[in-house]
C-alpha cells in the first residue's frame, strides 16, 4: 500500500514536470518580448527547463546582433 502511494506521488510530481508546447511557446513569446527591448534579435528565443532535486533549472538561449542604446530611467 505504502509502496502505491509512494509510487503515485512520483508519478504526479514527474507529471507536473512536464512543461506542454503551448507553455513553452508562450513564454518564449514573452521572453522575446522582453528581450527585443533590449536587444536586436536573429531568430528564435527558446527554453530548457529541467528538474533538479529542489528546484528547476531553466536556460533561456537567444542569439542578439546587437545591443539597443538605451538611458537610465530616473
């Protein structure tokens, strides 16, 4: 019985660790968002996001040509 549930818990947590391809796909569309203020990009902004013991690890690639001239807002 033990040994169920233990084994459902794992199954609920790993199933939470999958990230779909619309969410994926929303947050790089945030992110290039956010990054195009900064930033003239050359294609795509993607993510990789993977389970560690505690916590996630999440690496954001995009390759920019060249970095927008901006002032500092006082």
């Amino acid at each position: 019985m033990i040994a169920n549930k233990n084994r459902l818990q794992e199954i609920i947590k790993n199933d939470r660790l999958l990230l779909s391809s619309d969410t994926s796909e929303m947050i790089c569309y945030d992110l290039k968002k956010t990054l195009l203020e900064y930033f003239n990009l050359d294609g795509a902004v993607t993510i990789k996001v993977e389970p560690k013991s505690d916590c996630y690890e999440v690496t954001v690639s995009a390759k920019a040509v060249a970095i927008k001239s901006f002032g500092i807002i006082k």
